[in-house]
C-alpha cells in the first residue's frame, strides 16, 4: 500500500492506486466520533511526527469502524443481544467465520446429522440400521462439527459473555452429555438407554437457518405461564369432579369406569377429548337418568367453557406477545443504529453522517453492491436535503437498504424500451390480460373444465368402471383446455413482464398448476396410467376465490403465512421427535398382540387374519413408526385405546406419558390456531385501518430517487470522492429537471405492516422511550450531586456516552 505525504497537504494514493489530495484537516478525513471495541487500541495522537504511520493508523480505525458499525446494524435486523458483539478486534476473525454461510451450512448439516441417527440406532428402521461402531462415529462426528460453534464463541465472545448466553449454555451442557454418552457407546460397542436422544432437536433450532423457528418456540415458552394457569384450573375441575364421581358412581354394578380414584381421574380425562363418550355415561345412565346430569355439568364446564377459555388466553397472550415483538424489535433496531451512527460520525460533525462514511460501512453490511446504489440509498435517507444524515433520518437504514435499484422508464412496461411498433404490440397485449373480461372469460373456462372432469368421474362412478383397467389416453377436450390455459400463461408473460408475472403470487400459481396440467397431458398421451395427474387441474377453480373479499382474505392469510406456518410445522415435529424418543425408549420390544385380555380393549389388540383392527400395530419400534403412533393420539379419536394397550400391556403409569402428550399438543395446536387467528384477522384490520381494499395494495414498497449527470458521474467513477454536495445544490430541482430517476423497490413484511398499522402507537412509543432516557439522566445528575464529583461537566459528558446516543437530544 504506497502513500506519498506533503505537508501541509496530505496526497493519498488510493486501494487501486489513484492519487488523491486533501488536507490535513479535512473533516472527512478527521478521526471518529468514538472509537469502537475493534479499534480502541490504535493510536490516534495528532501529535506523532510520523504522518505517514498517523494516516495508516486513521484509515485503519475508520475501516474497523465501519466493520464494527455493519455489525451492529446485522445485530439490530437479527435481533441478536448487543452483548454478543466483538469485544475487540481479536474477536474479529472468530466473529467473521461464525457469521460465514458456508459455516451456518456446516452446522445446519451436522445438527440434521445427529437428528437424522434416530433412523439408524436402535430401535432402527429395518433398511436405515447401521452397526453401533459406524452411528456411534457419525454421532461423534457431528458433535464435534456442533462444537465448533461452541469454541468459536468462547473465542469470539469470551466465557463470561457465553455464560450469560442462556441458548449457548444449553447447547454446550447438552453437547458435553452426548458427547460422554457417544463415547461409552464407542467403547461398549452397544446401544443403552438414552433418553436425552430427545434432545437432539435443540442443536436444529439454534441453527442459524432455522431463526423462525427459534422466534416461535420463543414466543411458546413465553406463552406459557398463563396457559399453565389454565391447564391448572382445568386438572382441578377434574379432580374435583374425579372425587365426585367416584362418590357418586362407584357403586353401580358393572361400571369400571369409577372404580377407583384413579379410574375416575383417567375416565374424565379421556371425556375431555369425548373419545369415550357416551360409554363412559352409559352405565350409571342404565341406573338411573339422573346420572347424566353429572356428565353434562363436567363436560359443559371442562370442554365448552374451560377449553374455550384456554384457546382465548392463548390467543391474547400471542396477539400482546406480538405487540410487544414488534415493539422489542422497533427499539432493538434503534438501539442498533445509535451504536452504529456514533462510529460513523466524525468528531467535527457528530451530529450527521457524510456520503462517504455511509458507502464505507455499507459495503460491509450490504456488500456486492454498486457505489450508485449506496449513493441511492443515502439520497432516500437524506429527506432534509442538506447533504448530511442525520440520526433520526439514519434510523430508516433497514427500511432502505434491502431495496433493489433499477433506471426507471418512461412507462411502466417491460416493453417500452422495445423498437416500433413490437412496443406498441406489447403495450395492446398488457391492457388486454389486464382485461377484467379476460379474466372472466377464464372463470368461464375453468368452471367448464371443472364440470366436464365432474361428470365424467359421477359417470364412471356410477357405471361401476374399474379404474385400473379404463383407457383414460387424452380426449381432445381435454387438450383444448390445456392449450386454452398454456395460451393464457403465454399472453400474461409477454404482456406483464416475466418479473411482474413470477413475482406475483396468483400467477405464479396458476403457472405452476398449468405446468402440471401439461405435463399430464403429455403423459397420457404416452401412457394412460398418469391420468391422476390430471385431477390437479381443477385447483385453478381458487381462482374463482378471488371475487370475492372474505375468500380472497382466507387464501391470502394462506399464502402470506405459508413460510411461517413451515416454521411452526417445524416446531411440531422437533415435539414429536422429542415424545418419540422417549417412548422408543420406554416402550422398547413392548408386544402388544393378543394383550387387554378380559378387558373391554381385548378385541382391538387380537391377532389373527380375521381382525382388520389391529391396534397392535400402534407401537414405538423406531422413529417413524412412534410419528405414526403419536399423530393418532393427536387425531385423539380412539387414542385411549392406545394408551389403556400400554397401560395393561406394561405399567399403569405409563399413562402419565400419554395424557402429558396430550396436553402439550393441546397447547402447541391451541398456539396454532392463535397463529392462524391472528393473521387474518390482522389483514382484515389492516384493510379497516388503512382504508385499502386489499393488503396486497401495499405489498410493495418503492422508492424513487433522482440524480443529475454530476452525480452519476461521481458513482460511476472508480476512485471518486464521494461527497453529499449535490444533494443540497439540487435540492430545488424537481424530478423532471433530472436526467436520471432510479427506482428501489421491495416487498413489504409482516413487520412492515405492522408498523405501518401502528404507527400512531409508534409515537407514543417513542415519546415513552425519550421520557425514560430523561429520567435516567436525571437520576445519574442527582447521584453526582449527591457524590459531590467534581468537572460535572466532564460527567454529564460521560453519562450521555452511557446512555442511548442521541445527538439532538443529548444537549437538552
């Protein structure tokens, strides 16, 4: 790296070699506001007579700073606790291959690795088992991979900050036992019990690709403290009634049910889930009618209004947890830009941040992006036109800097820039397939083809035709219907744009359901045995969905929540692996054929050819087998007679396992519901609020920014200095004075959507959060004066650096 000095001006040969000349006192180049953990310990003194080391010693600071600054903006739109962040330069090497993608993918890979064993150990699926020498080294393995995210952090982070980290100690503690176990396993060369197997699921979850998930098993526990109230009131009415009726109904002749305090308690349980109603009544129904009085209170108490109870608690405690999500977020991301804004600043100007230190610290937390781009971006933030940003301008970066730039046309057509007349042809095929009687045309055509698939199946049906054996090759009508929808997709591609046209979700849809329909076609023509692809076709009648507004919102909620609902899918199945491992380890070599002997449950569990019932078959023989077991129990219908198969097959407490399985699903599909409740009637509130026909209508966010030839100039050129001058020189200029007009768009999130809808709130908010930050100013004046500290200027100076950085504010 050559540099030249000549006092009193300092010639500075660029990273790519260009020469450039500033002086010494140019207050870009002046040192930082603050100095961040990464460079701290660089020298800074104005006063070395190496100018040349002093200037090295000044770009390194700055390039530390804006490294450190990208970081705290990532932890702000992560959500990551600031205490995590590097506590020095040092740490920078471990913090970067922590944050690589290539490492997010090793330990993705490694955690679907040790959860994936469940298949090969035993119990094993019978054509996934390997022998104990070969799983036990893949465990041990992917342990090791696990682990090194653990080194890393002790490394990046140090032992105190890790020890603080609640997640990090719970995967180092669960490493440090499956690790011993995968040892003795090893050196025994057999499987032994291993319940905390179970566990595996939370090396998944702190993933870095699985954040959704690790948000929503967040907001379950955070759910849980008024849920468990419920749960408790719910097992007391139980008990209650469980005393009654052992009282009341235990010495009626032939009822097994009330026999004893513990019958009555797993009765009522099980008539919770109305699984073994009306048997459970009859009995004491045949004794006298009065009895049933007693089912009918438990069940409208317990079922109608406890359980409804519950699902409202769970709901109002998911809409408040979310409130307060996007109000912990809103702030987080604030606190973020604050550390951020005070390293990017200078100590001539701390008050606003120049163009040249925004792109610096860009590049780092938006890296492969152009200059222009970074230049765009800073204009959007620079509303007061001065040239300089300021701190409540900055707070957009997150808003602003995931949008994508492009040079705007005169139209909006794909096609504009399109030679005559193909840009006038394509301009009258865009208002065609925006024609609303197109689209009805459409309607028409998949509601003919729908009927036509109709009848012929009521008439297939109703001929008796064996499936299997019908000539299904394609029917003429059936080609003219797909050439009819291949045409549509055709004309809205070449009409919309193909990124307007995949970009939207409906058509997206009907292209991939077109797709298919081809496809099936084509292969009845080769071979009738595809016809079933065929019945694919009339999911394109969803379309018809969206005439009207409340079918439009259902499929809409669908849609929008279809990445987080993956997330809580997730979330069920690390549940059902969890209760799986557990009963493959309890229930192992259980033999439930011909069990239940003189027991009412006899006949489900006989095995012979003539029983097609064959509850036996419900068991925990490995991983796949226990998912089958524990979604029936989900279902709930019969799923006593599973349990009541173990309870006399085995031990009557293993009745604890099935009914605490039951509870907890109850509550992870109470939360679903919740989930699903909330979002739409959040785009139905949404749409009330902002006076929009559709949420969709706003599903776009776009910028659009001007610039004059000086300015593209500046960013086109390599090694120009970049300076926010002609933002206040043309300021006046409207945007039809400017040669250029740059377009950034993106598609708005939920989050986006929310602080749209509570944006009046959002003040308020605000307003709380300066109110605190006055007092806590206050409190600090008053411990000094009551310490009698002298140069209280000096320390009120530092109480602002302790406190939220705010440099319109600070003074007050």
């Amino acid at each position: 790296m050559a540099e030249v000095f000549e006092s009193p001006l300092i010639s500075v040969r660029s990273d790519h070699g260009r020469r450039r000349t500033h002086s010494i006192n140019d207050p870009e180049l002046d040192i930082a506001y603050e100095s961040g953990n990464m460079a701290f310990d660089i020298p800074t003194s104005y006063e070395d007579a190496d100018e040349q080391l002093r200037e090295i010693n000044r770009r390194k600071r700055w390039q530390l700073n804006y490294q450190e600054a990208a970081i705290f903006l990532q932890e702000g739109e992560n959500n990551d606790k600031y205490y995590t962040h590097p506590h020095s330069h040092d740490a920078l090497p471990a913090y970067e291959v922590a944050h690589n993608r290539w490492f997010y993918a090793l330990d993705f890979v490694a955690a679907l690795l040790v959860l994936g064993l469940a298949l090969c150990e035993r119990p094993a699926v019978s054509y996934l088992s390997l022998p104990v020498g070969v799983h036990g080294s893949l465990e041990l393995l992917g342990l090791l991979i696990l682990s090194l995210d653990l080194g890393i952090r002790i490394k990046w982070l140090g032992w105190r900050t890790c020890l603080r980290h609640k997640r990090t100690v719970i995967k180092a503690t669960t490493l440090f036992i499956m690790g011993i176990e995968a040892i003795v396993v090893l050196v025994r060369q057999t499987n032994h019990f291993r319940v905390t197997r179970a566990l595996r699921p939370l090396f998944l979850i702190h993933s870095h690709y699985c954040r959704g998930v690790r948000r929503i098993s967040r907001q379950v526990l955070q759910s849980m403290p008024p849920i468990l109230d419920m749960i408790f009131l719910l097992l007391f009415f139980m008990l209650i009634f469980s005393i009654l009726g052992f009282y009341l109904l235990s010495q009626i002749d032939n009822n097994s049910y009330f026999k004893t305090i513990q019958d009555s308690f797993v009765s009522l349980f099980i008539l919770l889930t109305t699984a073994n109603f009306p048997d459970v009544m009859m009995p004491a129904y045949a004794t006298s009618p009065f009895y049933s009085l007693f089912f009918i209170v438990y069940l409208s108490l317990e079922l109608y209004f406890v359980m409804n109870l519950l699902l409202a608690v769970v709901y109002d405690t998911f809409l408040n947890l979310e409130k307060v999500k996007i109000r912990s977020l809103f702030f987080h991301k604030r606190e973020g830009c604050q550390h951020a804004f005070k390293l990017v600043t200078t100590k001539q100007n701390c008050s606003t941040l120049s163009v040249r230190h925004f792109v610096g610290m860009m590049r780092f937390f938006r890296p492969n992006r152009e200059t222009r781009d970074y230049y765009l971006m800073f204009k959007s933030l620079n509303t007061s036109k001065t040239g300089g940003i300021t701190l409540d301008e900055f707070y957009r970066v997150f808003e602003i800097s995931s949008l994508q730039w492009k040079l705007k046309n005169d139209d909006s057509l794909w096609s504009s820039n399109f030679r005559h007349p193909c840009n006038i042809i394509f301009k009258l095929l865009n208002r065609f397939v925006n024609w609303k009687w197109f689209d009805y045309f459409i309607y028409l055509v998949i509601a003919c083809n729908f009927l036509w698939i109709l009848i012929e199946t009521i008439n297939l049906s109703i001929n008796a035709v064996n499936v299997k054996s019908y000539d299904f090759t394609a029917s003429w009508t059936s080609i003219v219907f797909v050439c009819i929808y291949s045409v549509e997709a055709i004309l809205k591609i070449l009409g919309k744009g193909p990124h307007l046209y995949f970009t939207s979700g409906w058509d997206l849809f009907d292209f991939l359901v077109t797709v298919i329909s081809v496809i099936g076609v084509l292969l009845e023509i080769l071979d009738d045995s595809f016809y079933y692809i065929i019945v694919l076709r009339p999911f394109r009648l969803l379309r018809l969905f969206k005439i009207k507004r409340r079918y439009r919102d259902v499929l809409g909620t669908l849609f929008v929540l279809f990445s987080r609902l993956t997330s809580l899918a997730v979330v069920i199945i690390m549940v059902y692996y969890f209760f799986a491992v557990i009963g493959m380890e309890m229930f192992l070599n259980v033999d439930l054929r011909n069990c239940c002997k003189n027991t009412s449950m006899a006949d489900y569990y006989r095995f012979d050819s003539k029983n097609q019932q064959g509850y036996y078959l419900n068991n925990f023989d490995n991983i796949l087998r226990s998912g089958v077991t524990l979604f029936e129990l989900t279902v709930v219908n019969n799923w006593f007679i599973i349990m009541e198969g173990y309870a006399q097959g085995m031990s009557e407490w293993t009745r604890i396992y099935f009914m605490l399985f039951y509870i907890v699903m109850m509550v992870v599909m109470n939360i679903v519901v919740a989930f699903v409740l909330e979002s739409f009637l959040f785009r139905i509130n949404y749409r009330r609020t902002m006076d929009v026909d559709d949420i969709e209508d706003h599903g776009l966010y776009n910028v659009e920014i001007s610039m004059s030839e000086e300015e593209r100039d500046m960013c086109e050129r390599p090694h120009a200095w970049l300076t926010g001058a002609h933002i206040s020189t043309t300021a006046n200029l409207e945007g039809s004075q400017m040669p250029y007009v740059y377009r950034g768009e993106r598609f708005r999130s939920k989050e986006d959507f929310s602080l749209r809808m509570y944006s009046d709130e959002l003040q308020t908010w605000i307003e709380e959060e300066k109110a605190k930050r006055r007092e806590a100013i206050c409190e600090m004046e008053q411990m000094r004066q009551r310490l009698s500290r002298p140069n209280s200027r000096n320390y009120e100076d530092t109480i602002e650096d302790d406190l939220d950085f705010d440099p319109d504010a600070s003074r007050s």
